[in-house]
C-alpha cells in the first residue's frame, strides 16, 4: 500500500467525547468515523485490523473442528415469542416491523435462530457434536453507548453455538472453546484472564468471561493475589451475603440477577444515586424476588426498588407519572429476564424521592405500572436480605488470601447452555433408544471489535497506538525521509517490492510530506516496525529500523531487511 493513496483522514483535535484513549486514538488516527450513537463505519486502516481480528478467530474456530455458516441479521419476533425473551430481553433490543406490520428484530444474539434452524434436522445423535459459528454484526441498543468500540450498538461478534447428546458432550465443548478463546486472545497480544461469570439474562451454568485487564474496563474482576481463583464481581458478590433473614433459597435468588452491583443496578433503572446505597433483596410469598437499594444508613424501607410480586390491587400508574421517575412504561430490565412475562412484577421507587409511599410499581407489560405502592402494606410475607458489596477487605473464597479488584474488558464469553433454549423451542433428537431428548447446547462469543478497542487499551503510548504484529493494520512503515531525492524514493521502491513479495504487510510512505510529519502519523497509526531510508541509505546500503514498541532502533544493511522484518 502506498500511504499517498491511502483514504485515513487524521486528526489534529480529538473530539470531546472521546473519552478512553483506543476511541481517542481510533478517531485521531483515522481508523474510524461515528454515525450515530455506538454506530461507526471503519475506514480502511481500521478494517484491516478488524479484519485480522476476524481471520485469527476464524482460524481458531475452524481448527477447533466449528464450521462457519451466516445467518441473518433480521430476525423474525415470533421466535422471541417461542422461548420468551421477545419482552425478557427488554429496552436493549432494537425492533421493527415490516410493510404488513409482522415484528422483527436486529439480532442482538442469535440463540433462537439457530435452534430453531436445526431443530428438524439435527435429529439424531449420530449428528452430534455440532458446533456452528458465524462473524457478524450485532445490535444492541445498549443504555449507555460510550467508550467507542469498546460498547457500541453496532458491533461485530463471533458468536458460537454447540449442540451435544449430554452434559459430558457439552462439558468436552466447553473446554475445547475455553482452549480455542485462550489461543485466539492469546494471538491477538492480549493481556487477558479467564474468569468465573454470572450466566444472568441468557441463562445456564458453567460461565467465564474472557476479561481483558485496562483501566477502562466497565467490570470488575475479583483476583485472588494468591491463587488462580478470578471471577466477575457480578458473580464474586452473593458470596458475602448477608441474610437478615437467612434462608437457602434466598441466597440462591439473589445469586441469580446479573447486575449485582450497585453501579451497574443505577445504571439498568436509569436513576443517579449516590454509592453509598445498598442492594437489598426480598422474596414474597418464598418464591418471587425483589432487589432494591437503600439509600447510606437509612433503613430498609427507604427503598429503590427493582421488584418481582405477585397480582395486587393497587392502581396503574399513567405513563405521565412513569415518566417522571424515569421509566417507560413496559420497561424491563435483565435482571429479571428469565421471569415469564405473565408472572413478573416490579416495583421501581425513585430513590430520591425516599418516600416509599411513592412508590412505583411495575410490571414487563403495558398497563401493569402501579403508584403509591407500599410494600409493606400490599405485599405480604416480605423478607429482607442486605448485599454487601465486596471490596478488597475481603478474602479469596478459594483460599482465603488477599484479594485485589482490577478493571476488566469483556472480550469473550463462554456458556453451557444446558437445555434452556431446546427445551423452550422444542429442539430434539432421538438417541440410541430412538428416544425423543432436548439439545444440549452451549454459547460462546467473542467481541471482534471491542478486542481492537482493548488491545490499543493495553498498549498505547503519548505518541499513539502500539499495535501488536498479529493484528496491525500493516507490519511495517517504509519511510524515505525526503521524496525529493531520487536514490531514496528508488531505494525505498525497492525494498518495498522485496517486502511485498515476502509477504510482508507494508505500507510506502511516499507522501511528499516533512519526516517529522510521517513519523508522527506512524508512531499515532503504530506500525509494529519503521524503516528509514534516509542518506546512509544511499552512501552505506543501511537502512533504519525502529521497533514501535521498545523504541530500539538498529541499523542494517538493506539486503537484511526482508529477513529481518518477516
Ligand atoms: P457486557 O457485559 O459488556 O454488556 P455482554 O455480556 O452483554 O457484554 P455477551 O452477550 O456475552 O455480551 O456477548 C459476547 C461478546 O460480545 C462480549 O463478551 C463482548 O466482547 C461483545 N459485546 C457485547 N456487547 C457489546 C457492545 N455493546 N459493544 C461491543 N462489543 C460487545
Ligand atoms: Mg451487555
Ligand atoms: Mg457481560
Ligand atoms: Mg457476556
């Protein structure tokens, strides 16, 4: 590629609302363009990367014995409606409808359609194990687009989906996935660590999260100092439960929502609130759940609520009155999303307004918002359990060392299913006995270009992004200090040619621009290796080369090169 021809406008002024240095550094260096909130289009150099990203994951799955197939984007409601996510998966999907007003929605996931693509012709066990994948876009109307790739509305995923006669089938997936996602981030130059998730809104068991440690990473990562026990603090939390009314099943209940978090719980009800608030959970009647929060030192009434009850008889609210405390009538977050749509209640009480006579109830359904609830009144049999957030007071779980609490990236996830989905949709094969049985699937994603937004997360530097070989948008940056001298430009000719022809990915610098200026844009774009030509080029047969990431920089001779660079 000749960098005179090249389409990667760059920027002097980062945008304000840049606000993590890989959104900062992809605008900048030209690598992407914003059309919308979480929706960019990836201008050439920044296509490649993802390009690369892809290719490594491809690899990965193929050899893993996955077989890619696409599906579609546009996926038809009446499947949601099937395994009764359409209303549980809530506000973050995007949904629309055509000319004759059938209801579609832009897949956020992809678990509904594959089972319901196999499920008449996967039909016996001799076609098992099944592994499918695709690389595509996905959408997800996320509450808070932000961080640029990192969380978009548009995204690329790889999402994988296994199908097994039985457990032992899936546990043996898992674990070549678990492997597959390892090497796959392991290529890519990451920093990364596997850790214990939460199954939360898609259900299951068996989980981990493939966590990219930055910064700027939205979750956080309970990592013991000793041992190798790490986990999602999503996950790590209802271990320091504290039950005022202790019981079994309410640990058990309040294990189950995925946003365990304070943070993370403020942000799903779309209210601000001070950290000091408390989660707290109920159980109504010994089978629904409740979370709310409680504001410092309060007491348990002055509540925020996140609430599943039974039928009461207390009065809707309109959706002038929801709209005041900041809720859409029907909203629903994933905390509750396994809850069938007919069962499922919650109260939401605006937490400042501290008055739970104020109370909002509401339920996953048009219609079913109540105000001026009180829970003590209208519903019976409340029992009371205290979350405790942890910190890094608390001990490892495993072995009881010093734990330290890092910030993590989501780039992948793994799932075992279980029979979750084929069982909701009524995917079966027949086994050896000629016996009707529910696939036993597992998911596994990972994140194409939220990995590119993390990779620049962990290497970066003043000048730029320091990218790793593997994923770069080329390998390396020919520079002749100065097009005007005739020798250079055919030294640097030269050589590009040679390199091209090793396959190596370079990038001529041939823009009549100062030195000072191409080595800028190539420390910003970050070229794993620059090669200078420069007069000793001419009078010495040498050539320059820096390594982007070290700094080094050695002088060789120009037949070197290729061999060097490769
Ligand atoms: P998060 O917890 O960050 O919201 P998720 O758990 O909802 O992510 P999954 O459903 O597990 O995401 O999807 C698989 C992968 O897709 C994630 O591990 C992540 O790398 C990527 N991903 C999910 N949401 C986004 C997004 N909004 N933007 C970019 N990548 C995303
Ligand atoms: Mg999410
Ligand atoms: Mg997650
Ligand atoms: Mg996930």
């Amino acid at each position: 590629m000749l960098a005179s021809k090249l389409y990667c406008p760059t920027l002097r002024e980062i945008p304000a609302e840049a606000e993590v240095i890989s959104h900062k550094y992809m605008l900048k260096a030209g690598m992407i363009r914003k059309n919308a909130g979480g929706i960019y289009t990836f201008l050439p150099l920044g296509r490649r990367v993802v390009r690369k990203i892809e290719n490594i994951v491809r690899q990965e799955m193929d050899a893993s014995g996955a077989q890619e197939i696409m599906m579609p984007i546009v996926q038809p409601a009446d499947i949601w409606h099937e395994s009764g996510r359409w209303n549980a998966y809530g506000p973050e999907m995007f949904k629309l409808k055509d000319r004759h007003n059938n209801n579609y929605c832009l897949g956020p996931t992809h678990e509904e359609l594959i089972t319901t693509l196999v499920r008449n012709e996967l039909r016996s066990y001799k076609q098992m194990p099944l592994t499918l994948y695709q690389m595509q876009n996905k959408y997800r109307d996320e509450i808070r687009p932000r961080f640029g790739l990192m969380r978009s509305r548009e995204f690329v995923m790889k999402d994988a989906y296994s199908f097994d006669v039985d457990e032992e089938g899936l546990h043996a997936n898992y674990e070549n996935m678990y492997n597959a996602y390892t090497r796959i981030f392991t290529r890519c130059g990451l920093n990364f660590k596997p850790v214990q998730a939460d199954s939360g809104q898609i259900g299951g068991n068996r989980t981990h999260e493939f966590m990219a440690l930055a910064a700027a990473g939205e979750a956080d990562v309970v990592s013991c100092t000793v041992c190798n026990y790490a986990a999602n603090i999503e996950k790590a939390i209802p271990k320091t439960l504290e039950l005022a009314h202790d019981t079994e099943k309410e640990a058990e209940l309040i294990a189950t929502p995925n946003c365990a978090t304070i943070e993370e719980l403020v942000n799903l009800l779309h209210i601000s609130i001070e950290k000091t608030i408390k989660a707290v959970a109920f159980t109504i009647d010994g089978k629904k759940t409740v979370l709310c929060m409680v504001r410092g030192d309060h007491e348990v009434n002055d509540v925020a609520v996140q609430r599943i009850v039974g039928g009461n008889d207390i009065q809707p609210a309109t959706e002038e009155e929801l709209k005041v405390h900041g809720l859409q009538p029907g909203y629903m977050s994933p905390i509750n999303a396994d809850i069938p749509e007919n069962e499922t209640f919650f109260i939401l009480v605006d937490p400042t307004a501290m008055n739970i006579s104020n109370g909002v109830t509401g339920a996953n359904k048009h219609g079913y918002h109540y105000i001026n609830v009180n829970p003590k009144r209208d519903f019976k049999n409340m029992t009371v359990a205290t979350i405790r957030l942890i910190t890094e007071a608390d001990v490892c779980p495993a072995c009881g060392a010093p734990i330290e609490i890092v910030h993590g990236i989501e780039v992948g996830q793994v799932f075992e299913l279980g029979t979750k989905y084929s069982e909701a949709l009524h995917a079966t094969f027949l086994d050896q006995n000629g016996k009707a049985k529910p696939y036993v699937m597992g998911c596994y994603g990972v994140g194409v270009t939220r990995t590119m937004a993390a990779v620049i997360e962990q290497f970066n530097d003043d000048n730029g992004i320091i990218w790793p070989v593997s994923i770069a948008p080329y390998e390396a940056a020919i520079i002749p200090v100065s097009t005007k001298d005739a020798s250079m430009v055919e030294i640097a000719a030269t050589l590009y040619h040679t390199l091209c022809q090793h396959h190596v990915d370079v990038i001529l610098d041939d823009r009549n621009e100062r030195a000072g200026v191409k080595f800028n844009d190539a420390d910003l774009i970050g070229y794993p290796v620059r090669i200078t030509i420069g007069k000793k080029s001419i009078a010495e047969h040498t050539v320059e080369i820096k390594t982007r990431r070290t700094g080094a920089e050695e002088v060789i001779r120009i037949e070197n090169a290729a061999a060097r660079i490769q």
